[in-house]
C-alpha cells in the first residue's frame, strides 16, 4: 500500500508546485503593469499613451470626414499664397451678384484671395481698363463677348444667362411699338446686350439703326434722359429699367426684352481676362473660378437675399433690386457646370452667341470659340472643388 500511495504523494506535491509557480508569475507580471501605470520616471510612459493618442487623431479624422469636414490634411493642403484682383463690375444683379455672394460668403478668403469691386458702367469700358492694367478681371453681358470674339479678352468663367436687357419708349412721345422708334431718339450703349435687343428688334421689323436718332449714353445717362424726356426710346438693363418704369409710369411700353428672343439665343454673361493675365496667373484664374462656383450654388437657393447684398454694393433700394430677380437665369450651379461642360452644352451657349454677332454684322466671320473660351479653367475649377 505504501508503495502504492507514494506516485500520488508525488504527483500532489508536483502540482502545487507549479500553482505556486503560477501565483508568482502572475503577481510579477501585475506589479510590472503597476509600475508602468505610475507615471513617475518610468522611460516607457510615453510609448505606453502614444497609442490612445494617436488613435484619438484618427477618430478625429474619421469623424471631419464623415460630417463632411475638413481634415487637418486637407487643410493644409487647400492653404493657398495670397492675393489680391480687381474685378470690374457693372451695378445690377446680372453682373454683380456672383461676385458680391463669393465675398459675402466668404469663399474669395477661403482661396486666399483678396477681391477689389470695382464699380463700371459697360463692358467695353472694362476690358478698356484690363488692357491698360488698372483691371485684372472683369463681367461683362453679352454684347462685350464680340470684342472676346475679335481677341482683345478671353472667357474663363460663365455666370449666368442674362433676361436683363430691355427697349424701352415713352409713350408721351409717340411710341407703342418697335415700327414707332423710326425717326425717334433713342438712347444706347454701343457693344452691349441691350444693343443687341434693339438690333434684333429691329431686324424683325426691316429696319436698322439707320432709321433712327441712335444717342451714345452710358447706363446712368440713359436713366437720365428717359425720366427728362430728352429722349423718346432706350436699349438699357436693370436695374435701371425699373428706376425709369417706376418714374415713367403708364407712359412707359416695353418694346422687346430678351425674353422675346430666348429660342434663338442665349444671352451668357462671363468672367474675362486679358490673354497676358491667362497666361501669366493660370492658378489664380481657377481659384477665382473655384470661389464663383461655390457662389453660384448659393446664389441659386437665396436670391432674394443675394439682391439685399447686390443693392448695398450698388448703393440702390433694396427693393428696386429685389424686382430685378426674375431677370437673369441663376441655374448654372456647379452640378449643370461640370455636366454641361462634359456635352458641349457650354460651348454652344457661345456659339449660338457668336451667331448672333454674325447675323447682326456685329462679326464678319466664324471664330472658334476655343479661341477665346478657357473651357480648361472651369472644368480644373469644377474638379478642384468636387
């Protein structure tokens, strides 16, 4: 029996030995795990809350990107050099409004662009004052995108399309109609978009600008001569066309409006250059591009409120500017941009344009539009920002 009983006194006596082993081992390993935890002198405590940390970056990250944040990346990687443009603009909602918007909300700053409105009263003035350096940038209507055409400024960006432009009469004088204006002063502004209106008017009725008393006058003057009556008829834009509605009252008849030519033509109006300027600031030109993007989606959603900004920036009634919304097409957001981009419908907007400068005489032959369309500066803009 001894005999017996001395491999189980052996195998018990095995066993709680190597428990009392195990108990020692893992009392080392807790009072290693202690002294990490102190926080005192050990070398390994910062290894030890790197990885939480770096985690919680990550989560971070994570998290930006989820809200559609930036992340810390991508800030630093939209950190832009600083600088400044002068941009000329014409006082009404068709030329300012997605400039002043780009400003108000902020996005000129976030392209690390400083923005100098500059306040003119036709396009060719301003492509005037671009070829003489006091101008980087201007907006013009449609009727300036013929001196585009004839290369003295390149497109980069379109805005909108224009419904802005009108012929006017005063019925005091004797006009009711388009046929009445023969023998009638009437005010222009040679090489603009409410000249076109007049021609084509005009065209529709056999006649030409032989057949009346044309008077050179800037937008202001127009306003002017129409409420005094030194003229008879005008071809003007908003929103002066309201200021003489509103003076004039029932003595005042809409002649023609673009409307009255929306199948035949689209009207743009667009953000110009120098060629010099192109080639020399090709970066700046998509930044700019970038800003006006985001300022067209907006523009599109609050208009009412983009007219309040406008009619500050012009010093105009509120009011006055609030009636003039109707008259332009804000639906050239960024979404029908980069679409419209990618099956020419853009490219045509400025052949059809180009057609109507040739009908008119205004052109004596076809450009190509890729002449004088930086389509590359809107679609790398469009890219940028999506």
């Amino acid at each position: 029996m001894i005999a017996n009983d001395y491999p189980k006194r052996e195998e018990k006596e095995e066993f709680f030995m190597r428990k009392k082993m195990s108990l020692v081992l893992v009392s080392t390993m807790m009072a290693a795990m202690l002294a990490g935890c102190g926080g005192g002198g050990s070398s390994e405590a910062p290894a030890s809350t790197a990885a939480p940390s770096s985690t919680a970056a990550e989560a971070a990250e994570t998290k930006a990107e989820a809200e559609g944040g930036e992340t810390e990346a991508e800030a630093e990687a939209e950190s832009f050099e600083p600088a400044t443009l002068r941009v000329a603009y014409m006082p009404n909602m068709g030329s300012a409004s997605l400039a002043v918007t780009a400003r108000e909300k902020g996005y000129f700053e976030e392209m690390g662009l400083t923005v100098e409105l500059v306040e003119f009263q036709g396009g060719p003035a301003e492509i005037a004052a671009m070829a003489s350096g006091d101008i980087d940038i201007s907006q013009i209507g449609h009727g300036a995108h013929a001196l585009c055409a004839e290369g003295e400024a390149v497109i980069f960006q379109i805005d909108c399309t224009s419904l802005a432009d009108a012929v006017m009469g005063n019925k005091d004088k004797g006009v009711n109609s388009i046929a009445d204006l023969k023998g009638k002063k009437v005010a222009a502004t040679s090489g603009t978009s409410a000249e076109i209106i007049l021609n084509l008017a005009l065209q529709q009725e056999g006649m030409t600008t032989d057949d009346l008393e044309v008077v050179e006058m800037d937008a202001n003057g127009i306003v002017t001569a129409m409420i005094s009556g030194n003229v008879d008829a005008c071809a003007t834009w908003s929103p002066g066309t309201m200021t003489i509605e509103d003076a004039l009252g029932d003595k005042t008849v809409w002649l023609a409006t673009n409307q009255d030519y929306v199948n035949q033509v689209t009207f743009p109006s667009s953000y110009i250059t120098t060629q010099k300027f192109a080639d020399s600031n090709h970066d700046l030109l998509v930044r700019f591009s970038r800003a006006l993007q985001k300022a067209a989606d907006y523009r599109n959603s609050n208009i009412e409120e983009v007219a309040g900004w406008v009619a500050k920036q012009c010093e105009v009634d509120a009011d006055t500017m609030k009636a003039t919304v109707g008259e332009g097409n804000w639906t050239i957001t960024s979404d029908f941009l980069g679409k419209s981009l990618e099956d020419g419908t853009i490219k045509t907007y400025y052949e059809n344009q180009q057609q109507v400068f040739i009908d008119g005489g205004r052109l004596t032959e076809k450009v190509d539009v890729n002449n004088y369309v930086l389509f590359d500066v809107m679609k790398e803009a469009y890219e940028a920002n999506k």
